[in-house]
C-alpha cells in the first residue's frame, strides 16, 4: 500500500469508522439475511442474491459471516498501517480516533478470529491518546524526565513489532517501579510517580493484559502488580471491581482478561504481607461476591477461591472479619455439590457447580482457613457450621467421583482431625 494512500488520513479514518459503525449493527441484530446484506452492499457495493430455501440461507448467513469479518479485519489493518504512517495523529487532532476506539470493544469481546488485530489497534490508540493528553507545563525535573520516558515507551508499545511492543510494556513497568510510593514517609513530588501519568498507564496495562501472546500479557500483570504496590488503594480498587463487576453474558475473552486480573491480585496479596488487613476491604467482598454467584463462571468462582486461600495463607488476621460468610459460602456451595458427581470442564463459559475445578478449589480454601486458624487461637467458628462442613466434606469423600477430589476431601478430615483440633 503506497504512502500517499496513507497520507490522506480523512478519508481513511472515515471509511474506517463507517465500516465498524455498519458491521458493529449488524452484530447487535440477530441474523438476518436480508439486512446483514444490505449493510454489507452499503460498503461493498455488490448485490447478493437471497435464496428462499432454508438450508441456503443458513449457508448465505455463514459466508456473509465470514465476509463480515474479513472486512473488518481489514479495517483494522488499515487502520494500523495509517497510524504508523502517521505518528501526529492523535485524538486531539482527529476526533474519529475516539470514536473508533469505543466500537473496538465489541470486536475484542465477541469476534475470537479478530479479537488480536482489533485488541492491538485498541492497544495503540491508548498509547496514542495517552501521548496527546493535556499535562501542565509547569512541572518538577523529575515529573519531565518520567514524562519523556513515558512517551518513548508509548512509542514502542505502537510499534508493529511484537518484540518492540514488550519492551515498550517493560520499560513503562520499570518507570513506576522505579518510583517511591505515595504513601512512603519519603514520598514528594521529586520520587513518586507523575498523578497525570497513572490514569493513562493503568489504561495501557489493561489493555495489554487482553493480548494473545503470553509476554505480552505477562507484562502486562507485572506491571498491573507494580502499579498496585506504588499507588494503593486507588488501583487495587479499581482492579478489583474490574474483576467482579457483573455482566450478564460475559464472553470467553472477557473471562481470560478477569482471570489474569486475578493472577495481579494474588501477587499483590502475597507483596502486601502483614500490610494485607489494611487492603482486605478494597479485596475481599468483591471475591465474595464472585464466590457467592451461581450465574458467573464457575472457573471465574474457582479463581476467587484460590485468590481467598491466598489471603489466607498470607495474613489469616485480614480475612478475618469474613471468616464466616466465607464458610456458609462454602457450606451452600457444598450442599449443592455433595448431591451431583463431579464434572470436567467442557466450556471455561460453564456455570455448573459442579465442575471440579470449582470443588477442588472450595475444598483447598476450607483447608488453607482451618489450618491458618488452628495457629491463630483467638478466631473461632460457630461449632454447627464446621460440624455442617465436616458431614459435607465427609461425604465428598466417600461418594465423589473424582479421585483428587476425594483425596482433598480425605485430607481436610484427616490433617484436621475436626472433632479435636479445629478452633
């Protein structure tokens, strides 16, 4: 593709933001021959003969499905290739930008074989706006040397190269990491990190962490983790309702993106040590909130059980004041899965609660609780409720048909030894 076809960026941004707005509606409908191909003869400028019998209409839907997304991609990919071209282009001066940043989300979510281009370009244009944000002119040396650093690593991180755009990730993880906390008795304005910086370096990281290849989004969780550690309550809330918040069809990608927010959290569990009961309520009732409902995934309930067994092992002193929903939490979640076989995962979208990832986790969390509690004597638990868990764990035990889950069942009533040593 020529340069100069790049350069006249108007009227390529504006066929870019037409094509999603058409194919972004049409998704939205259920299929429908008829319309799905006039939105398509809009941009392609061809008729599409509509047959009346039903099996070809089922094969008209799923080759106009294919050209939709072909289509798309190649937006996409034009919509990258501008970019590059044009490194002055930003949302300040071509307004298009923002608006075809927000349609990019649907494509992301919901369109598995576009979701890595339409994931990149979103990944750019954040770097893209964060580069054109407003910031005073009036500012500390340190705060302009952050700020250059900053740019050249959003630089990177536009590079098409996927090398370029991990080191871009890297180099921003590393400006934060090497700054003070704010809440450090030494933090001022000369080794903290720049407040006009964080907004766009968490938008970036999110981003990022929604990427395909695995150093990409590792990166991405080292530097979510970083983040967390230097700013404080501010980003691990925001992680946190990130994590939990309900959506009622949540998709695969969505799912993975939460998981591997999950991931950040742990880690953060495991820095703040001691510090953790500071943190449990920015933490903890969003994980049981996850626990608790039956209509989310059940590997997305599994992870926050192991996020919980994590505080648990970390600092038992910080789950504390929730030792108790927890394990009615786990009573109900046992009382339903006591009664069914385990099951393997057959789709990570499943809600099933008894999938034996969701048991295997609930069994290990009830074990990392009773054993942090037998070392902290002053926590007790109501003696009906472990008796309940105890006739529920015990039938796992006996009856499941999973192996690890019966040997986890036997290991919780045998390490324990519920009727002597349990708090």
């Amino acid at each position: 593709m020529g340069t100069d076809i790049l350069e006249n960026k108007d009227d390529i941004l504006a066929f870019i933001y037409h094509t999603l707005q058409i194919q972004q509606q049409s998704s939205s409908r259920k299929p429908n021959v008829e319309n799905t191909t006039k939105s398509l003869q809009d941009l392609l400028v061809f008729e599409d003969h509509v047959h009346n019998n039903t099996a070809n209409d089922e094969e008209d839907v799923d080759s106009l499905k294919e050209v939709d997304q072909i289509l798309i991609s190649t937006a996409l990919s034009l919509l990258l290739a501008t970019l590059e071209a044009n490194e002055s282009i930003r949302v300040d001066n071509a307004p298009l930008l923002a608006l075809i940043s927000d349609r990019l989300d649907i494509f992301i979510d919901e369109f598995p074989a576009i979701s890595p281009v339409a994931h990149e370009c979103k990944l750019v244009l954040s770097a893209r706006n964060a580069t054109s944000s407003k910031i005073d002119d009036i500012i500390s040396w340190s705060y302009k040397r952050q700020r250059e650093i900053f740019n050249l690593s959003l630089k990177d991180i536009q590079d098409s190269q996927l090398p370029v755009r991990a080191h871009g990730l890297d180099q921003l993880r590393k400006l934060v990491q090497h700054t003070v906390s704010k809440n450090d008795v030494n933090a001022n304005k000369d080794n903290t990190l720049d407040p006009s910086l964080i907004s766009n370096i968490l938008d970036v990281f999110i981003q990022a962490i929604k990427a395909d290849d695995s150093y990409i989004y590792l990166n991405a969780v080292r530097g979510l983790v970083v983040m967390m550690d230097k700013i404080g309550h501010e980003i691990l809330s925001q992680l946190s309702i990130k994590y939990s918040e309900y959506h009622e069809s949540l998709t695969e990608i969505e799912l993975d993106q939460r998981l591997r927010i999950g991931e950040a959290i742990i880690q953060v569990i495991k820095n703040l040590s001691d510090a953790l009961p500071s943190y449990s309520h920015l933490i903890l009732p969003q994980l049981i909130k996850v626990m608790s409902q039956n209509n989310l995934p059940s590997l997305l309930r599994a992870s926050s059980l192991t996020i919980l067994s994590q505080a648990c092992i970390t600092c038992i002193l910080a789950v504390e004041p929730f030792i108790n929903e927890i394990l009615n939490g786990m009573e109900d979640l046992l009382m339903i899965e006591s009664l069914q076989n385990s099951k393997d995962l057959s789709n990570p979208l499943d809600k099933d609660t008894n999938l034996v990832q969701l048991k295997r986790s609930a069994l290990i969390l009830i074990a990392m609780i009773f054993r942090s509690l037998y070392d902290t004597a002053n926590i007790t638990v109501p003696l009906a409720l472990k008796s309940s868990l105890r006739t529920k764990i015990n039938y796992i035990a006996q009856f499941d048909n999973d192996e690890l889950v019966q040997h986890q069942a036997t290991e919780v009533l045998e390490e324990f030894n519920w009727s002597n040593r349990l708090p």
